[in-house]
C-alpha cells in the first residue's frame, strides 16, 4: 500500500481569491506552534483512516509476509 501526502502552498487575496503558489511533493511535517502541530498531526491522522490502516490489518500482513517467506 504507497500513498503520498502532497503540501498546497496557497494565498488568500484581499478579495478571499485562492492563488496556488506551488505543490510540495516532499513537505515538512515540522511544526513550529501548536496549529502547525495539530493540522499536521490531524493530517497524517485523516490519512491513515482513509487507508484503512489498522493495527490489526498490519499484524495480519506482517503474519502474512512470513508464511510466504
């Protein structure tokens, strides 16, 4: 399972216009305050439910992997 988080650098015009700057396809997960923290934390979160990524999905493919070994 491969995914990629993508980092949208947009601007907000005086007349709310979005204007997207650039599209970071590595983008920092270090956070300098506590936003920064829970957008990125919140981010990452919404990802792995929206993979589907479980602890028990992952004990059933590591078991998995190490039959087929």
């Amino acid at each position: 399972m491969c995914f990629e988080i993508l980092g949208f650098d947009v601007l907000i015009d005086e007349k709310l216009k979005p204007w997207l700057i650039e599209i970071n396809h590595a983008p920092s997960f270090a956070t300098d305050t506590p936003l920064d923290f829970k957008m990125k934390k919140d981010v990452i979160a919404d990802s792995i439910q929206l993979l589907g990524m479980t602890y028990k999905r992952k004990k059933k493919f590591i078991k998995m992997h190490k039959t087929n070994l």
